[in-house]
C-alpha cells in the first residue's frame, strides 16, 4: 500500500516537472524568438537608415544641382569640411562617398573611419560646374556599428 | 472516506496550480508589456519614417496608429540629437533627423513646407493632430502677418485630421467660410478677398485643447489667452507672447512653432511652443550655417577666371557675414543680431539672383 502511494506521489512530481519544463520551453522559445526579432529590426533600422541617407543626400540642396545630379563644386566645397558639421545636419556615424567614373576617376569623400559598416550603392550623374557637363558616377552611403 | 492519499494529492494539486498559475500569469504580464513597448517603439519609428519620407517627397499624408496604443509622447528639441520620448513603458528614443514641428495626438496630419531665400530653402515637417487657429486681429492693418502665418501651416484638403482657421468676436467663435471653420487655402482666399473690415475686440471665449487663440494687438500686455503677436516693424522683426513670456521673431516659422505647440507644458513646466520655437531656431542655424558654408566655398571655388567674378565675391561675403552672425547659438534672443542675419539673408538673396540673371548660376 505504502509502495503503491510513494508510486503515485513520484507520478505526479514528474507530470509536474515535465509540465514545468513545457512552460519554461515555451517561455525560452517566445523570448528568444522577441529577441531575435528586436535583432532583426535592429539590422532593418541600419538599413532603414543608410537608404534614407542615399535618399537624403540625392536631393540634398547641400550637393546636387537637380535631383540624383550632383553638383562637383558644392561636393569639393563640402568635403572640406569637418565631419562635425555635417553630422549637425545628417546625424552620426555615417559616411558617404562620390566617385566620378570617366577617364580619370575622382572621389569625394564625407566622414570616412576604418569602421564596420552597412552600406548602399548607386549610380548617379555628376554635374562638372566649369565645364557644362554631365558626368556618371556612383555614391556609396554607409552606416557604422 | 478520504484517505491520507487523497488529501496528499488535492493539497499537491491545489499547491502545484497556485504556483504554475502564478507564474504564467507574471510571465504574461511582462511578455505583454514586453510586447506593447515593442510595438510602442516600431509605432513610433514608423512615424518617423512616415515623417521623413514627407520631407524627402513633399507629399503629405496622415498617421493614424497612434491611436492604437495609449501613448504619452514628449518632442526634446534641445536634446542632441532632437528625440521624442514616450512616458509610457520602455520604448527608446527616437531620434529626429530632420526639421519636425511635432505636436502628439492620436490621429496626426504630416506636411512639408519651406521657407524660400532664394541660394537655399529650410524645408521643414509639420506633425499636427486636429486643430484650429483661431485669430483675434485687433489691429486692422495686419492681415498681411495673419497670411504669412497662415501660409505655413499644412494644408489638410482631402485629408483627416484637419487644421482649421477663424476668427474670434469677444465670446463668439466665427467660421468665415459659410459659417465653418476655413481649411488654409479658403481662409487665405477669403483674407485676400475681403481683408479686413475692422478690429476685433478681445477674444474671451472659452476654448478647448485643440483650439490655438492667436491675437494680434499693438500691445499684449492684457492678453492671458494663446499666442499673442505684436506687429513686426519695418525691418521685419516683432514680438510674440506666450504664457508669460517674450519670444522674438524674424520669420512666419518663428510664429507657426509658438503656435503649433502653444500653452501646453511639457514635465519640466516649459510650454511646448517655447520648446518648438527654440528647436526651429537650433536646427534653421544648424542647416543655415552648413549652407553658408558650402556655398561661399564653393562661390569662391567658382569666382576665379569667371564672368561674374565680382558677383560670386560678393555673394561670399554676405555668406561669410551670416556664419558670423550665427557664430553665438542664441542669435535669435537678441534683436541686432537678427536684424543683421535678415539683411544678410536679404543680401545674399540678391547677390545669387544677380548670379542667376547673368547665367552663371541656377535657379534652385
């Protein structure tokens, strides 16, 4: 009789441990999917953000002319510039860079560091103020983490 | 009969429930608020999105999920970088990267306008729940300063939430269009039609949250209610007040900012318009400063060998000049330095239209 209750009594705490272990799986399970999500929207905001600056800076006023058409003397005046200044305008860590492609290729560069980063490129026009041209180039836009 | 057995398993059962349900139910509270934060912040960087794609198109719109989650925002235009925090629950900052006058409410209407000076243009997004601009002129001369005000606000035809305009008669509220309340382009219709015929007397209705009461009075010293707004004088400049307190301003956007954040205080007890007139005049010097910057180097880049040599050097200078008088960050309190910075802009403005007329520049 004792034997048969101590039995019964072991049943129950092993259904209640197995139960247990359900509930703490299902709770592991939902927080490490929460995290993997916050992870990934992490990831979607850096890029969110390099496209929105891409954006930014093919109709800034700052460097093109029209838009998606660059302007290569605003881009030369503005890379003189320290990278403080601009990130007043379009916030911090970023970086951007302009190539002129053609027979010699030209680049301006705005807050480049040997950095990881997240980046995008596309092609662009180039507008050359003194000669009345226009030229193809490409801009890369990147956020740092 | 019970046996000791029985009685063993109930108190077993009832103890091993109370605990399981105790847990789930704490893991279910904080996994929902969990949740709610999450969805808290992805709200509110949809929003900023939404706001930033309308700088980046001009094409307006209006957000409405606000309303799906009780929020309690707060716009920190002096923090670097701007942020809106919410009070509620655990939802990071959101930065703000572009000029926003951000008012919160439930259902919002975003709009993109600009200031023009002719080398450059402050664009900037307002962020606006329902609201109504209620103006009490008494002074009869000044519908010119009621239409620059009224021009900058966003235009909500064909949208909801609507930003209305009217008048106000002692306790009398007047809608100028068919008896309603005039959306921007009406009511700037009717202020061109009609003018106005006469002064109005004080405003002293009663009003709601989302009506903004704007007076324009040689003398507001009486005047406790909303925004009141002296006349500018000849070089542009005036003052407005606003719960107390005296605000200078050299631009319609120095007005719509008091206006869209009005009395409203913010945790600290400042009234959010004093907040949105000193953020428009943090992220305009901002913006300014890097214009100047660039274009004055870049005028100088261009100036040697050019048919409008002179012109690029004079455009320069006024250049040159507005980075000086933008060196201190709180130019826009003190009346010389605004003055000088308007007719800098104005100098400017007609040195690069003199570039335009003789084909050396374009228009922008």
């Amino acid at each position: 009789m004792t034997r048969k209750a101590q039995h019964s009594i072991m049943e129950y705490i092993l259904l209640t441990f197995f139960i247990m272990v359900v509930i703490i799986a299902i709770i592991f399970f939902l927080t490490g999917w929460q995290i993997s999500q916050t992870q990934l929207e992490q990831e979607k905001t850096k890029m969110d953000r390099a496209f929105w600056l891409a954006k930014s800076f093919l109709s800034s006023q700052y460097f093109v002319k029209d838009n998606s058409m660059f302007d290569d003397a605003k881009l030369t005046a503005a890379s003189d510039l320290r990278c403080e200044e601009l990130e007043k305008v379009f916030g911090y860590e970023w970086f951007a860079e302009v190539t002129l492609l053609g027979d010699f290729t030209e680049t301006w560069s705005f807050c480049k560091r040997n950095k990881n980063y997240t980046a995008y490129t596309v092609p662009v026009n180039i507008y050359k103020v003194t000669e009345e041209k226009v030229y193809l180039g490409t801009l890369k836009v990147g956020v740092y983490y | 009969m019970i046996s000791i057995y029985q009685v063993f398993k109930i108190i077993f059962g009832l103890i091993v429930s109370a605990v399981m349900l105790s847990f789930l139910v704490q893991y279910s509270g904080i996994y929902g608020g969990t949740q709610a934060d999450v969805n808290r912040g992805l709200i509110l960087k949809n929003f900023m999105k939404t706001a930033q794609d309308v700088y980046m198109t001009g094409n307006p719109t209006n957000f409405t999920d606000f309303s799906r989650l009780e929020f309690d925002l707060t716009f920190r235009g002096m923090s670097d970088p701007p942020v809106i925090k919410s009070n509620t629950g655990f939802v990071p900052d959101t930065p703000v990267r572009i000029p926003l006058f951000f008012y919160p409410g439930r259902k919002i209407f975003i709009d993109r306008n600009y200031l023009d000076y002719g080398f450059w243009k402050f664009y900037f997004v307002e962020a606006v729940p329902e609201m109504i601009v209620i103006f009490t002129p008494m002074v009869v001369s000044d519908d010119g300063l009621m239409e620059d005000i009224v021009r900058l606000f966003p235009s909500t035809t064909y949208f909801t939430p609507k930003v209305k305009f009217g008048f106000c008669y002692e306790d009398e509220l007047i809608g100028p269009c068919d008896t309603e309340f005039c959306e921007r382009d009406e009511f700037r219709n009717k202020l061109r039609e009609q003018g106005l015929l006469f002064s109005f007397p004080e405003c002293t209705a009663s009003l709601s949250e989302k009506y903004r009461p704007v007076t324009i009075s040689n003398s507001c010293s009486l005047i406790s209610q909303g925004i009141c707004i002296e006349p500018p004088n000849t070089d542009g400049i005036g003052y407005a007040y606003l719960s107390g307190s005296r605000y200078l301003y050299k631009d319609p956007i120095d007005l719509v900012a008091l206006i869209i954040g009005g009395e409203e205080e913010d945790m600290f007890g400042t009234p959010l318009g004093e907040t949105l007139y000193k953020y428009k005049n943090r992220v305009f010097r901002e913006r300014l400063l890097l214009a100047s910057k660039i274009f004055s180097r870049r005028a100088i880049l261009l100036s040697p060998g050019s048919e409008c040599e002179s012109d690029y050097t004079n455009f320069a200078s006024a250049l040159n000049s507005i980075q000086g008088t933008l060196s201190e960050s709180d130019y826009y309190t003190d009346p010389y330095s605004v003055r000088d910075l308007l007719d800098e802009l104005n100098q400017a403005e007609s040195h690069y239209d003199t570039l335009v007329g003789k084909g050396c520049e374009y228009i922008i």
